[in-house]
C-alpha cells in the first residue's frame, strides 16, 4: 500500500517536472526584474536540484504539509479538504444508485429468467456498460435538462440560496438539520452526474449479481424454501441474496475506484464544484502543488477503498471469518 | 458442437452491425474532402446555428445545420472523424504493444520481471485515468502526438494485466513444456507458442481500446486539451453544442450520436471477434 502511494507521488512529481512553462513568469507581471524572479522561485523551493525538491515536498507531505496552490494562493491541503466532500457526496449517491439498479434489474431478470424480460435485459446492460460516463452525462444534459427540464444541470446548489452549513458535506448537513428543502435542492443537482456515473456500474452489477441468483437458486434450500410457500420475489430477498452477493460485492469495490476517476470528467460536464472540476482547472493554470496534491489524494482514497473491500471480504465470508 | 454453431449464427448480426458502422465512419474519414458537403472550416454568421434538415429555416446543402459561428456540421463531424480514427488506430495499437509485450514476460518468465512489472501495474492503477491523461497532454503540450502518447502511457496496463494471466496460464500447458524438450529456448518458445494462443484476448482488447482512445480524445478535446483549436473533433463539436444547448440542440445531440454509435460499435465487434476467435467455443 504504502510502496504504491511512494511510486504514485515520484510518477506525479517526475510527470509535473517535464512540465514546459514556467509557473512563476505566468505569475509575475510582465516587466519583473530578475531579482523578484528568483525570490518568487526561492519562496516556491524551485531553486534546489530535482532530487532535493522531491524530499522537500515528501517530508511535508508527511507533515500535513502539501504546499501552496499557485493560481490560488491558499493552502493546498485547506482547498482539497474543501473541495473533496462534495466529490464524496457525489460519489456516494452514485454508489447507491448503481447497487439500486443493478440490484433491482438482477432481481428482476433472475425472477424471470429464460424469459424475454432476462433476455431484455442483458442487451441493455450491456449496451449500458460500452458507453462510458462521460457520454452518458451528455444524453442525460440532453433528457433531463433540455428535453424535459426537471433537474439541474449545473453547480452543486442552487446559487441564491442561503447555505447555514459549517461543513463542506452538504447533503449529509442538510439532513441532519432538517432543511429537507436544501436536501431536495441538491439531490436535484447531484442526481444526474451520479446517475451519469452509476450507469456503468449498475449495468455490471447486473449482469453479475443475475448470475450469482440463478446460480444460488437451484440449491435444495432455496426449493424447501419455495415448497414452504414463499413467493418467488420473497425467496430472492430473503434466502439468496444475501449468499450470492458476496461476489458481487468484491467486483462493486474495484469499479468504486473507477466511478471516482469518473468523477473528474463529469463534475466538469455539470459544472459541479468538486475535487476533479477544481483539478482540470489546476492543470489548465499549471497549479504544479495543487495537482500534485489532488492526484496523491485521489491514489490515497483508491488505496483506501481496496483496503476496505479486502476487510469486507474477510467480514462477510464464512470461510474465511473462521479460519 | 450445437452450441458452437448457435452462438456463431447469433453473433455475426452484431458484428455485421459494428463492423458496418465502423466501415463507413473510417471510409468517410478518409476520403473526407469528396465527401463534406462544405469547408469545415467555413465561418459564416449569416448561417449561423441553421437547424438540420427537417426542421423551418433550414438551408440546402447543410443537412445537419449549423454551429454558432455558421459552420456546418456535417462537414465538421465527417473531418472530425478523421482525429478520432487516427487517435484510436494509432493509440491503441501503442498501449496493445507496450502492454501485451510486458504482459506477456511477466506472465511467462515470472520471478522478479514479473514483481517489478505488476508493481508498476499497481501504481498506474492508483490514478484516476481521465485525470492523468489530462495531466499528461498538458505536459507534453497540445497536439495530435501528445494525445496518442498520453493514452498509450495510461492504457497499456489494461493489455498488461489480461496477456499477464493468460500468459501464466499458458506457460503451466504440456505444449510448452514440449517445445521445451524439442530444444527451443525460452524466448522462441514465447513468441512462437505462447503468443499465438493469447492473441483471441489481444484482438478484443484492441478493439475495445481503440473506442475507449476515441472518448478519451473526445474528453480532451471536451476541455480544450487535445489538438489545436481550429481543426474539427468530435469532443470540440460536443463542447461546442454544450455551450449552446438551449439554442441549437443539434450542436450536441449529433456528435454524441456519431460518438455512442462508435464506442458501442468498437467493443461489440471486439466481442464478436473474440468469440469467433476463441478455441473453446470455435
């Protein structure tokens, strides 16, 4: 884990300083003399050898500190923390839709399968899994926010609203302080990009989870369960699932860090003011700390995740719980 | 041998279908200046944001109407076919040979080549794509080179990770111990061996890469990064058309069609070869 952030923060740092263009002239105004020059580039630590600003900017790392943004002038680890709620937020409703669909369309084509419904379905989900995010938030801007205008295709709250927020977790504050108007106001923003994102990976959900069903309901417990009269919906949600998720569940970690680089691309496609918005725009102003600081807290939460799903993994497999 | 022929009978329309498509968006690439109706290029503001064909106001000659600045966009669309041919042909094929052939030593000579290979696997993995490509072009400066570069360098590990398994798999059959007892050397025995039977996956990878460059080219052009300005893309057109989506819809709706059409047409005919390829269920 740790040997592949290491590698991650010298690829980054390797790639920016390839970088042609000079951050500091684009800072200045034109006519600077040659002193302001090289103070600008002491205070910013260019003025050292490759290897000793590499050093330099780990060792702050490790201490909390991630530099200054250049375009911004602030903190660069204050303007990530700032930024990274919203592209959680998004990610998560994301998340939850993707396992909604995916889980409602397993079900469904499990219920019904050897029917032209189960057929059906597998020609959308895979048709829904060879397009990409990023074409999806188009047509979705198309749907929902041209054709039939009922959602927001732009920012992340409605901007004349008055926001009593302390934290940058907006939807999850506006729930815990009641104001189910701000709530509705966001999901309204959130909803298309997170469905944008979603798409892909409830179209994988299905197709797997569906397998792991029809597999699960040929075993004999499930026909005693049957034969004690369960409905066919009711023996799905209360005897297989819960045994054929397990796989599934492996495969949605894994895409959870794809949907998150997704993130990027699509917050810019609605102008939502998250983490990848703010990194595009650091890469246009050639911000060197600030994309560094975002790329190695993007690597950190895929680090993260695949941690989390090794854990849950180990939770919720029998075999492995007692061995 | 039943299900051989049944599952043969139901591809072929899918990869009739993609291959189609693809035929004719590659032929009216190439031969782009017979075919575009106008100069892509062609700026005129009393043409400005013309509706496709069907609809009032619109003019002969510009069937799909016109952007903002007056030009029209079935021009724009045929030559910005041409970018995104070149990019998927040329970037693919990059990021298959840098991946297959470092996937293929992994998997086959194991040891150390292998734990350095997947290492950095690892750590390529750890970055969001879209964000790293980004990155990448705007280090190596806007341009047609740049783009191609920037997806090879990222996607070679999709290639990497599939040809590492299949090599290692293939690596533990008698055929290759084998061609070992007949006297070949190890290198002989990889790529005269082991390659041929890995090729089915590199083929429907390769397809499904090259759909995946034409989006990525699209996302770069989408946020201004990809070649120069002037020359039509398909992510340009589409940034173009999000601008003015209340005014002239058809600025985006065409483009993501030609795009969707593309991206679904690449991985269903890389599906389809890959069936038709594969040993098990040739």
């Amino acid at each position: 884990m740790f040997v592949t952030l290491f590698g991650v923060a010298i690829v980054v740092f390797v790639v920016i300083r390839v970088a042609p263009g000079d951050p500091i002239a684009m800072m200045l105004p034109p006519g600077a003399s040659d002193d302001d020059i090289a103070r600008l580039r002491a205070l910013y630590g260019l003025d050292k050898s490759i290897v000793q600003q590499f050093f330099i900017w780990l060792g702050g790392m490790l201490h909390g500190d991630f530099g200054t943004s250049i375009s911004l002038r602030q903190d660069v680890l204050g303007l990530v923390f700032n930024r990274l709620p919203a592209t959680l937020e998004l990610a998560t409703v994301a998340l939850l839709v993707a396992i909604a669909m995916g889980a409602a369309a397993a079900i469904l084509g499990a219920r019904s399968r050897g029917t032209a419904v189960e057929a059906g379905i597998d020609i959308a989900s895979g048709a829904t899994l060879s397009i990409p995010d990023f074409l999806w938030g188009l047509v979705l801007i198309l749907l929902f926010g041209v054709l039939v205008p009922v959602f927001d295709i732009s920012g992340r709250v409605s901007p004349q609203l008055d926001l009593p927020f302390v934290t940058q977790f907006y939807l999850a504050e506006s729930m815990l302080r009641l104001r189910f108007d701000l709530t509705w106001d966001l999901i309204k923003h959130m909803l298309m990009p997170a469905v944008a994102l979603a798409l892909p990976l409830a179209a994988i959900i299905a197709q797997l989870l569906k397998q792991s069903l029809k597999e699960v309901l040929d075993l004999d417990y499930v026909v005693l369960a049957r034969v004690k009269g369960f409905s066919e919906t009711q023996v799905i949600l209360r005897e297989v699932l819960k045994n054929a998720a397990l796989p599934t569940l492996t495969l949605v970690g894994v895409q959870f860090t794809f949907l998150i680089g997704g993130t990027v691309i699509v917050e810019r496609l609605f102008s939502y003011e998250g983490l990848g918005n703010m990194a595009i725009d650091a890469v246009i102003n050639r911000d060197l700390p600030l994309i560094q600081g975002i790329v190695l807290v993007f690597a950190l939460l895929f680090v993260l995740i695949n941690l989390a799903v090794d854990m849950m993994y180990a939770l919720l497999n029998p075999r492995l719980r007692h061995g | 041998m039943d299900e051989a022929r049944i599952s043969r009978r139901g591809l072929s329309p899918r990869l009739w279908l993609a291959g189609g498509w693809l035929l004719i968006a590659l032929l009216a690439a190439i031969f782009a200046p017979l075919i575009a109706p106008q100069d892509p290029l062609a700026q005129d503001l009393m043409l400005e944001r013309l509706p496709p064909f069907w609809l009032d106001g619109a003019e002969p000659g510009y069937w799909l109407g016109t952007d903002s600045l007056g030009r029209d966009l079935l021009s724009r669309l045929i030559f910005g076919g041409r970018i995104a041919f070149i990019v998927a042909f040329a970037a693919a094929t990059s990021a298959c040979l840098i991946g297959s052939a470092l996937g293929l030593i992994a998997g086959y000579f194991g040891g150390w080549a292998d734990r350095i290979i997947s290492r950095i696997v690892d750590v390529w993995m750890a970055f969001p794509p879209v964000l790293f490509a980004i990155l990448l072009v705007a280090v190596l400066g806007t341009g047609l080179s740049s783009v191609i570069i920037a997806i090879a360098v990222i996607d070679w590990t999709r290639f990497c990770r599939v040809i590492r398994a299949e090599a290692m798999s293939q690596a533990r059959m008698d055929y290759v111990e084998s061609a070992r007892i007949a006297g070949y050397g190890r290198i002989g025995i990889m790529l005269r061996e082991v390659l041929p039977n890995v090729l089915p996956s590199v083929v429907a990878l390769l397809s499904l890469e090259m759909g995946i460059a034409v989006i990525v080219e699209a996302i770069l052009s989408f946020v201004n990064l990809s070649i120069s300005t002037d020359d039509p893309t398909w992510g340009g057109i589409i940034a173009e058309g999000r601008l003015s989506i209340h005014q002239a819809w058809w600025v985006l709706v065409f483009p993501l069609i030609t795009l969707i059409l593309t991206v679904l047409s690449f991985s269903q005919f890389g599906e389809g070869l890959k069936a038709r390829f594969d040993p098990v269920l040739r």
